[in-house]
C-alpha cells in the first residue's frame, strides 16, 4: 500500500511538474518598410536617441519575389509571424524610391 501511494505521489508530482508546449503567437498585422537588398527585406529602426545604433532586422518575405525591387525601399502590409517571417498581401506593395544612404549604412554595419 506505502508503494503504491509513494508511486502515485511521484506520477502526480511528475504530471503536475512537466513542461508543458506553449502555444505560438498568432500572426500579427504589420505594415513594414524597409529595403531590398540581396533579395532581402531588411526594416531598420532608428533611436531617437544619439550615440545609439540603429536596430536592423532581418525579414523572411515568404511566397513574394523581392528580386525586381534590388536597392528599392518598399512599404508591404501582411502578416507577421514569430522569427520575422512575413506574409505579404502584394496589392499593399509600395515602392518609395532608392533605399537612402543611412540605411544602406546601417544595413551593412549592424545587419545580420
């Protein structure tokens, strides 16, 4: 009886102390602008502090072609999923002009 109750003490304390799969966040609406380069999109976020490096991220554009918009800053609504993957609705697409020099900068200083 001492073992059986010693053994349902430990399956209790196990299922009550196991690690449990959280759930992964659900897609977020964004609209990102950043620019292509080498068939990336790369947004990169400027502090409005001085003395701070600027934040480049990396963005997975899945299921749209960036190639035609190489050195291009675009602007794209979609969906944004945990790790930076990106889901894109292409009749949002912008294309605001050159990527300006700043950015190019810090794309290539600080990105991944």
């Amino acid at each position: 009886m001492k073992k059986l109750a010693f053994l349902m003490l430990i399956l209790t304390t196990f299922i009550l102390t196991s690690p449990s799969l959280s759930p992964a966040s659900r897609p977020v609406p964004r609209t990102l602008t950043g620019c292509v380069m080498n068939g990336t999109l790369y947004t990169v976020h400027k502090s409005k502090h001085k003395g701070v490096k600027p934040t480049v991220h990396r963005i997975k554009v899945e299921n749209f072609d960036l190639a035609p918009y190489e050195g291009s800053k675009i602007r794209l609504k979609g969906n944004l999923l945990p790790g930076d993957i990106f889901y894109p609705d292409p009749r949002t697409l912008k294309v605001l002009g050159a990527c300006d020099k700043a950015s190019w900068a810090a794309i290539q200083a600080y990105g991944p």
